[in-house]
C-alpha cells in the first residue's frame, strides 16, 4: 500500500543531509572493487567475468537487515495499537508498507544511477517489530547463506524494557559483525537510526535510543567496519528548530519518504 504521508520539508530536509560532512567513517573496499569491475558481461568479455569457480559473476549484491523502517512501514492504518491482533489475523494491513520507497531501494536505485554498466541486487531483510536479538537469531538464513557484497544493519530501534540494558543490545550487534565478517566476504555499514518521538506511544520505551547509538558508533570503530550515522543528520536537522515528530510518518518512529531518502544519501557519501 502506497504510503500518503510526506513531511513539508521533505526538499529541505533531503538537501540538508546533500551538503551535511562528517556523517560517514570508513570505506566499503570490497563492494567499492566489485562495483568497479562488474560490467555486466560474460567472462569471455572481461577478465572480471568470472569467479574463482569459473562461474559468470552475479550482480553485486547487497543484504540490508532491520527492523520496519528497513522493511517499508509507514504510517499506521489502524488507531488503536489493540486491534493489531484481530487485523493481523484477518489479514489486514496495520500499517501502510511502502517498500518501493524505503531507504534499501532507494540506495539501490542511487547505486544504478551512479555505477550504469552493472545492475545491483537487494534483498531486504528488515522484518517489522524486531530488534537486534531477533535479527542476530535470523543471521545465518537472513544475511550469511546469501554471502552478499555488503550488509547494512540497522536494528536499534525496538528495545523495550523486557531486553535488558543497552550492554545486551552492544553484545548482540557486536557477534552479529564479527560472524558476518569470518563468515562471508561482506563488507559492513552500520547504520545510526532516525530519530524517534516516543511520547504519549502506547509502546514501552526501553533504555533511551542515545545511548544504543553511542554503542553503534563505537562498535564502527572498534571493529573497523562503516558507519553511516543517519542519526547525525538527523539530530543536527531539528537543531535547527524542525520537529521531529514532523518527519515521522506514523508519528512515532517510522519516517517519511524523505527521511527514507537521507539514509540513500547519507550511504551515497561512502560512494562519492
């Protein structure tokens, strides 16, 4: 279902983030190399055609594991978060998914824009409702059978009381990194989330969603992958005076179409 919901400052808020510096740390070395070399044609073409196992090249591919905001949810459908069930198991939509306009595929299609001889696969991993637990649980299907390019992790949203502290959230997002960096040739961009407007949600709220990206921005450095701090430009945006809720399509946690395009731009940065 297409979502209807749209920020006034959605020109502003995308050109801000365009001209924001100092949002992303690192470099994605091994996709930036096979985005490079994929030209799109059989081996006997390039010498890049093939693999080691004398198989054509598949598309570069990318896994973006998350939460709803990785999955396309937008504004909610339904009033009282009560009803859920008895939609759900109807099934009727709860919320509006908008796939084609989350930050993944809109990432992809900046990508096609930028590299025009290859054609770049996506798979989106992002399941709404879960958090940093679930998704280190869904590991080996979700991101490690696929053996992608690159991983985008962005999964600090949901963590309410019943998960324990932020040193559970850390360890988790730590092993998740460290298995997909033995397991898998991918290269990692840890995403910082958007910011969220918890007030008067009917959703408890864990501990505080700052500290979860303090923890993201130092496991970036200390594991030495990327880190593509969304939440940057965020929090320097609303500084400016615009509120937060004013961004959020649900008014709680999930942007708006533009705020699903700062995630494309801030992750075109690593990109040039």
């Amino acid at each position: 279902m297409k979502t209807q919901i749209e920020t006034p400052l959605a020109k502003e808020f995308i050109t801000y983030a365009l001209e924001h510096d100092g949002c992303v740390f690192g470099e994605p070395e091994h996709f930036l190399k096979v985005m490079k070399h994929n030209t799109g044609f059989v081996g006997g073409l390039t010498k890049y055609g093939q693999d080691r196992a004398g198989l054509e090249r598949r598309n570069p591919l990318i896994v973006a594991l998350g939460d709803s905001v990785t999955a396309g949810h937008f504004e909610m459908l339904v009033r009282d978060p009560a009803d859920f069930p008895a939609f759900i198991k109807a099934g009727k939509a709860v919320e509006a998914v908008d796939e084609r306009e989350s930050y993944p595929q809109r990432f992809r299609e900046r990508l096609s824009d930028r590299y025009l001889a290859t054609s770049v696969s996506i798979i989106n991993s992002g399941i709404a409702g879960d958090n940093i637990l679930g998704m280190e649980a869904r590991l080996t299907r979700d991101v490690i059978s696929h053996n992608p390019d690159l991983t985008l992790i962005n999964g600090s949203l949901n963590w309410g009381p019943d998960l324990g502290d932020n040193s559970v959230f850390a360890g988790a997002l730590r092993r998740i990194v460290r298995r997909i960096k033995h397991e898998t040739v991918s290269d990692i961009i840890l995403l910082t989330p958007n910011m969220q407007d918890l007030s008067g949600s009917p959703f408890p709220a864990g501990a505080p969603l700052e500290e979860r990206v303090e923890i993201i921005r130092q496991i970036a450095r200390e594991e030495d992958v990327c880190l593509a701090d969304v939440y940057k430009v965020w929090e320097d945006f609303t500084a400016l005076g615009h509120p937060v809720r004013g961004l959020l399509a649900n008014g709680m946690n999930h942007p708006t179409p533009a705020g699903h395009q700062v995630y494309a731009e801030v992750l075109m940065k690593f990109f040039g």
